[in-house]
C-alpha cells in the first residue's frame, strides 16, 4: 500500500510512522513551491525532536492551555492569527476554520522575506478557503520599532492594532518584542523551555499539526459561552505552572522508555 500524497516520496500507508513522514514531507513540498523558508526544515525537526519526547499525542496539559488560549482568543477587541511558512503548508484549511470561528483575521508575518513566499502563502490561504488575509501589501506596512527582524513589518490593520496576537511556531524576539509593546501572546511550541514559550502568556506545548484541530474543537464550544465563564477560564490559567507540568510530561515519557529497557 502506497500514499499518493507526494510524487516524489512515497510513503506506504502501513508504515509505522506514516503520520509523521506525511507532514515531513509537507514540509519539504512547501519548500520547493516557496510556502517554507530552507531554515523551516530545521525548526520542523527540532519540533519532531520534542514531539518524540512528548510521547506525540495531546496530552492534558496542552489541552488546559488550549482551552485558555481560546477563551482568550474570543475575549479579545482585536485578536490576529500570524501565519508564517511551516503553518501555512502543514495545516493551511485548519487556520482558515479557526479564523472563521473565532472572527480573527491571518496576517501572513515572515521571518524570512524572500521573493514570491508571501504570493505562495497566499495561494495556498486562498485555495483553503480563506476570504482576507492581511500582511499581503509591503507598502502599506508600519514598522515595530521594538523588534530588528523582517517580523517588525505589519499591516496597521492586523497586527499593529491587535491585543492578542496568536503566533504558532515563532522565533523567540518577536515575542518578547510584542510583549513590551502591552500584546497578549498565544504560542504553539512544541518546545517548553524556547524563548517565545517562556515569554507567551499562553504556550500550548503540542504540535501545530494537533492542536489547531483541538482548538476549532474547542472554539465552537465555548462560541457561545458567556464572557464571565471565558474571563474564569483564563485566569485560572497558569502559564508557567503549565509549561512545567509539559516538561514532567517530557521526563516521565522519557522515564517510561528507559524503564522498557531495564
Ligand atoms: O516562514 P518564516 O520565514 O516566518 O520562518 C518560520 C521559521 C519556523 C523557520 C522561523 O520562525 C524559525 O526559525 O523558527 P525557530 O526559531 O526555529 O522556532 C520554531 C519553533 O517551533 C521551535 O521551538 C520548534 O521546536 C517549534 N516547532 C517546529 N515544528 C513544530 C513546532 N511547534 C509546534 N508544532 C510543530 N509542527
């Protein structure tokens, strides 16, 4: 049995790690076709890396932290979803349909700014449905005097404006930078201890490629829920609790594996 999902790569639909060699090889797609910096390689392996030691499954302490980073997500005045590559060529109909749910517009902000990727960023929002993406007309961008690389240029609509800024798989001085400036910040890391997790406000330690369905999961659940409820749920939330309660999960899944060897 083979997988048509990659021309040059196929992987058997038996193989025991079929999931995870399905969105390497997203990856290395979306690099050919622009979607994906060369260096979005590298921070997607050092993301399997951790995925590996988190036993690759949702556990219940991303799940706290998604359900607060939603129901901050829906009490915000202006909330933003900041696509870069990796998330755009992983999980491109899964951004569209939380934007939707939670009325939260996506700026495309890059690291990386080389020619076409913020067009072939575009295309594959646009082919998933998406309506308005911001961050698309480099002239009308402002800067964030705060932070020195290419993620300063935002759109004066998007980013510029938001208080909650949702920024999966993010290098770390954009979040520190966005924190100074008054942003509440949403991380999906799925290292505990990278700067951008120990500067959110909310870090979910899950791969991307889980949480976002998670979160819609999450989203069209509490849509309704009143704010007192949603205010409850965030300020329940503790953030560095959370992130050592991942790295408990890191060491006794780690523990685990050494025990099977015993
Ligand atoms: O598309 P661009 O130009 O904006 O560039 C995007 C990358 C990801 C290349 C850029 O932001 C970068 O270099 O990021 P870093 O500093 O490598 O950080 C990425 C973080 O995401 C690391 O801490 C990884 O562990 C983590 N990560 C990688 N893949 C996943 C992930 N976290 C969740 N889900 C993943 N699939």
């Amino acid at each position: 049995m083979t997988s048509n999902n990659d021309q040059d790569h196929i992987i058997p639909l038996d193989h025991p790690r079929y999931e995870s060699l399905k969105y390497r090889h997203k990856i290395i797609e979306g690099m050919r076709t622009l979607i994906v910096a060369e260096a979005g390689l590298i921070a997607h392996g050092r993301g399997e890396c951790f995925d590996y030691m988190l036993g690759e499954k949702t556990n219940e302490t991303a799940k706290e932290a998604i359900k607060a980073a939603v129901a901050l997500l829906l009490t915000a005045k202006h909330a933003i979803i900041s696509v870069n590559g990796n998330t755009a060529a992983l999980c491109p109909n899964e951004l569209v349909e939380l934007s939707k749910i939670i009325n939260a517009p996506l700026e495309i902000n890059l690291f990386y700014r080389k020619k076409g990727r913020i067009e072939a960023i575009k295309n594959v929002l646009q082919g998933a449905g998406a309506k308005k993406i911001l961050g698309l007309n480099e002239l009308s961008m402002v800067e964030i005097e705060e932070l020195s690389s290419n993620r300063r240029n935002v759109d004066p609509n998007g980013i510029k404006i938001a208080d909650v800024v949702f920024v999966p798989l993010e290098d770390g001085d954009r979040t520190e930078a966005l924190k100074k400036i008054g942003k509440k910040i949403i991380a999906v890391d799925l290292n505990p201890i990278s700067r951008t997790s120990l500067w959110a406000d909310i870090t979910i330690v899950d791969n991307i490629v889980r949480a976002l369905p998670e979160m819609i999961k999450i989203a069209k659940k509490l849509k309704d829920a009143d704010e007192k409820e949603l205010i409850n749920i965030i300020q329940r939330f503790d953030n560095k609790k959370n992130i050592q309660l991942s790295l408990n999960t890191i060491i006794k899944y780690t523990k685990k594996q050494k025990k099977k060897l015993l």
